[in-house]
C-alpha cells in the first residue's frame, strides 16, 4: 500500500499552464529545456522515485542510524541508493554546466525532487545539502577553494553539510561561541561544538565537506563577528587526493520523532589540536555567505509540503478504496469500501485540493527564480527577485504547515489503523513535523515576513503583489465562468490589503502587536496567493476544454478543485485578516499572570 507514484499530470499541467515551460526554454541558458525534454526527465525521476527510493522509506524508518566505535552507519540500501543517484546526475540538475552540472530550470528541479522527497524524505535530505554547499561556494569561495572542492561536491563523490547550530545558539546566530584562529599558512583551525547537524558523518562518501560558522578572537560581538569556513572530514590534498583524517568528528546523534534514516548528529571540533577550515568569502560576513545556501534550503523545504502530502494522500486514497467497513449514509449499502462514505470523500478531496494549491506555489516560485538569474530584462528580472525575496517566508511557511496539515488528515482517514506504526502511515506525519520547525520555524518566517519584507520596505512589493493579484480578479470577473472565483479572490485581496494596512499603521510603535499578528498574516498571505494561482488554474483547465484538449476527465477535475478551494479555504482569509486586526489583545492577554 505505501508505494509512490508521481502525480505526473499535474505536474505537468502547472508546469505548462502556469509556469508556460516554453517561456522558461527561451530564457537565456534554458534553450535546451524544452518541454519534451523536461517531461522525459519527469518520467525518469519517477521511476527513481518509485523504483529506488520509496522501497528504501520504511527500511530507514525502522532501521534508523547508529554511532558505532565513532562511525556512523546509515539503514541498508542507503550507500547503494546514493551511489545511483549520484551516477544518475540528479544532483547537479539545475547546477551550471561549468561546474558538471546539467544547468537545467529550477522550474524542472522543483517537481524533480518534490519526487524525491515525496519517496524518501530521510535520503533526500543528504544529496539536497550538495545543491545548496554548491550555490554558496561559487558564490563567495575563492578559486583555490572552488577547483579543489565544487567537481567532487557538484558530482556527488563527496557529501556536504552546513553547520550552524550550537546548543546555546539555534536561531540566534550572534551568539555562536565556535573558535577559529589563524594557523599562520592562510588556514585556521577551529573548535568548538555544533548541533542538529543532518548527514554530519557517514560512509556514504569518502569525504564530507562541512561549512562551518565559527568566530575570530578578535571579532566583533554578535552577527557581525561570524566568518564561514570550509572544514573538510579529510584534508585535500593540491592534487586532489585526500590526506589525514581533520580534527571534527560525530560524538552523538540525536533520537528523533521521524526521519530516522537521515543522521543528525553532534559534531566536535577540535579535541586534537583544531580543524583545518579554510575561510570563505571574507571575515566576518559568514552569515551573509551562509544565507545564499540557507535561503536555498528554505524554498527546498516548502517543496517538502506538496511532495510528503502527496505521499500521504496516495495511502490514505489506496486505504479508502480498499477498507471496507459500516453501512453507506447515502447508499445504506452495507460492504462498501469507506471510499463511498461522503466524509471520506470530503476529507480527501479537501487533501488534494490542498496540495495541489501548494504545487503551483512551488512551481510559480521556482518560474520566478529562473526569470530572476536569467531573464534579459532587468525590469522582468527584478520583479522576479522581489516577488522571490517578498513570497519566500510564505513558501516556506504556509507549505510546510499545511502539508503537515495533509499528512496529519491521511491518519484521519485510516482511522484507529492509523495510530498504529504498523500500516506505515504515521511515518509521513512524523516525518512531516520537522519541516514546521528547521530552516526557521513558522513563527521565525512570519517574523521575517512582517519586520523585514513588510514594514521595512514600507510594503513597497506587497502592494505591487495585490494590486497585480487585484487585476487578476477584475479580468476574471468579466467572464461569466470565472466570476465566483473571482469574487473568491477579490475578497480575499481586499482583506489582505485591509491586514496590510492596520500593520502599518502600528509599524514600529506597536510592533509587539504587529509580531503578534505575524502567523496569522503569513496564513492570510498564503490563502490569497494560493487563490490567485488556483483561480489561474480554473481559467486554464476551462481553456483547455473549450479547445477540445484530451483528458476532459482530467480538466474537469482541475475545476473540481478549484471550486472547492474557492468554497472552503478562499474564505478562510477573513478569519486570518480578523485575527491580524486582533493582535493588539493577543499581545496585551500574553502579558497576563495565567501563562505564569
């Protein structure tokens, strides 16, 4: 029952009716990525996906990592499974062809590794670190750095990890204590100890390159004083070849609620002597180097909500097709499976609708970043990396909650089975949690999302996203066929605008309650763009019929979903907006005596 298959027609609808793949195919450096091409490369990754790595699902769930005699050991299957997919390319998919990469669209590594991800969360996340080590060491690394390390990292020979975290220092980076001090031949060698380290030792490659926060003596105090360096598991030699063993190492790992097949590990540096690290980019702008891959990794996790919800939603549709149990209210037959009972239907056509809603932010988002390195008009660029830098802690955020929210309807719909570990379901929740909490917690990504992306830029960008969200719902409105939905959408513009607004008027003098109403203006802000593209959707599947496209069953379904969404969750925006506006006694009520 808990196979995976891709859901390659809706795939391929978004990326066709939504992103237009044959405008992306003709930005500069993409010409190769017609859509033929990019829906070959999907068939491959399902089989993959389907035939390599969700077999291997459970097995890590139940196996988990061990620390023996100071080595990690991964479930069985892993290394086999990394040296495939590695073989395969799928690491440098969308990396630059100059560093061994395919130079491929984001807008085909989104559904890709939603893939992956879907059929083996706990694998995926190591070769995913390769991808983000990559961005941010061409980035900033010098040119020694990048020929000795980028070939070996881009083809997956070696593994990667980013360490930042310590136990006195999780989302408050300023108070990382980890020392680096000059080795006097341009190296440094660092001690200190770091946390929540995913992939942080294994013998899945023979090298693992860490980047590594750490702080000069002489630094400055806080965020400013951090430099970033590169701390190989072996030293490298000129050659290319690997030397001694460097001093960091794993001591523990950690014993967690889900993801069990992927290793989070404590990692020390610096019991003999100091890690060799090399400084990347320069001294004390490590965090600014650091969030070119954290920012990276951030958009990889709001990928994570459609792609384990998906996961889910095919268990839970295979149980209920299959379950047979009570008498049927509307039927009153009796040996019916519980696909008939119309609250099943309900729960799961709610499932879908949602992760459908997320896949065409995801798949949206991905288009903007391609239009954003490589579109030949600036203006068009740039509205892409405003629209990137504005949407990214929604992304993050509202995916990330809601595919939780999928994952946690699937044990719903399999009843008490789903509360017990044998029928595998309540793995895809348990290894959904996480992704609300790393990479920032929802509360952090709301946080950003009203201090820096709102009030700090005067809600310059948000306001250009409502009012082209607006003229979607007035063009929309002229046509009979569209005119609900566009009612749906207007509401929900105009209630965002309504939030925006009483955010900026409490701004800086009332910013306590302007946090206070963070979450739920991040909820508010993920309805209203969801129902901009689920609108979008509609409009394009009631096209494709009226010019006679195969798959009517298919298009008409598309409609179904946006009906609903228009009829359960496009409302919900005003509920949030409420909220926003009540910040002010939320705050006030924090301060009270009942919470001691």
């Amino acid at each position: 029952m808990d196979s995976y298959s891709a859901p390659l027609r809706d795939m391929r609808f978004i990326l066709d009716k939504l992103v237009n793949l044959e405008q992306i195919a003709a930005l500069p450096g993409y010409e190769d990525a017609d859509p033929d091409l990019v829906y070959s490369i999907l068939e491959e990754a399902d089989k993959f996906a389907g035939g390599v790595l969700a077999p291997l699902n459970k097995v890590g769930d139940t196996q988990g990592c061990r620390l023996e005699n100071g080595q990690v050991i991964l479930p069985d299957g892993w290394k086999e499974a990394w040296t495939q997919f590695a073989e395969s390319g799928w690491i440098g998919l969308s990396l630059p062809p100059e560093l061994g990469g395919q130079g491929l669209p984001k807008s085909v590594w989104a559904p890709v590794w939603e893939m992956y991800y879907a059929a083996n969360i706990g694998f995926t996340m190591g070769p995913y670190l390769n991808i983000g080590q990559t961005e941010a060491l061409e980035a900033a690394a010098d040119e020694a750095l990048k020929a000795r390390f980028l070939a070996p990292i881009v083809s997956g020979e070696w593994a990667c990890t980013m360490c930042l975290t310590e136990p006195q220092a999780g989302s408050d980076l300023s108070v990382v204590r980890t020392r680096a001090e000059p080795a006097g031949d341009g190296s440094y060698r660092l001690s200190g100890q770091k946390v929540y380290i995913s992939y942080g030792d294994h013998e899945l490659t023979e090298n693992i390159v860490h980047l590594v926060l750490a702080r000069l003596p002489d630094a400055p105090e806080g965020i400013k004083g951090i430099s970033l360096f590169l701390v190989p598991k072996y030293l490298v030699n000129e050659d290319g070849s690997l030397g001694t063993r460097n001093d960091i190492k794993a001591v523990s790992l950690e014993h967690k609620m889900g993801m069990h097949g992927s290793p989070t590990c404590t990692m020390v540096l610096g019991d003999d002597g100091g890690a060799t690290g090399y400084l990347v980019g320069e001294l004390n702008r490590g965090i600014q180097t650091m969030f070119i891959m954290m920012n990276d990794a951030r958009f990889s996790v709001a990928v994570q909500g459609p792609g384990l919800g998906e996961r889910a939603y095919q268990m839970a549709l295979a149980y209920a097709r299959e379950r047979v149990q009570g008498r049927c209210a509307v039927t009153g037959k009796t040996g019916q499976p519980i696909l008939q009972h119309p609250d099943v239907r309900r729960q799961l056509l709610d499932m879908r609708t949602r992760i459908f809603a997320m896949r065409t932010l995801v798949y949206t988002s991905a288009a903007w970043f391609d239009q954003a390195r490589h579109h030949p008009d600036e203006a068009v660029a740039a509205k892409a990396r405003r629209y990137i830098d504005l949407l990214m802690p929604v992304l993050k955020g509202w995916n990330t909650e809601t595919g939780n929210g999928v994952c946690d309807d699937a044990i719903q719909v399999f009843g008490g089975m789903g509360f017990v570990e044998e029928t595998g379901v309540a793995q895809h929740y348990r290894d959904s949690r996480v992704t609300r909490i790393y990479e920032g917690t929802t509360g952090i990504q709301a946080n950003d999302l009203v201090g820096r992306k709102v009030l700090r830029e005067d809600a310059v960008t948000l306001r250009e996203l409502i009012n082209e969200l607006r003229q979607t719902a007035q063009q929309s409105a002229a046509v009979n066929a569209l005119a609900p939905w566009a009612a749906g959408l207007a509401d929900g513009v105009d209630q965002l605008e309504c939030a925006t607004n009483h955010l900026m008027a409490w701004g800086k003098e009332g910013f306590a309650d302007v946090l206070a109403a963070a979450v739920p203006f991040l909820h508010l802000s993920g309805i209203v763009v969801a129902s901009w593209r689920m609108l979008q959707a509609g409009e394009a599947a009631r096209a494709a019929l009226a010019a006679g496209e195969a798959q009517t069953d298919y298009l008409e379904g598309v409609i179904s979903l946006v009906d609903f969404w228009f009829a359960t969750y496009a409302p919900q925006a005003a509920a949030h907006a409420r909220t926003v506006l009540a910040a002010g006694c939320v705050a006030k009520a924090g301060e009270g005596a009942f919470l001691s």
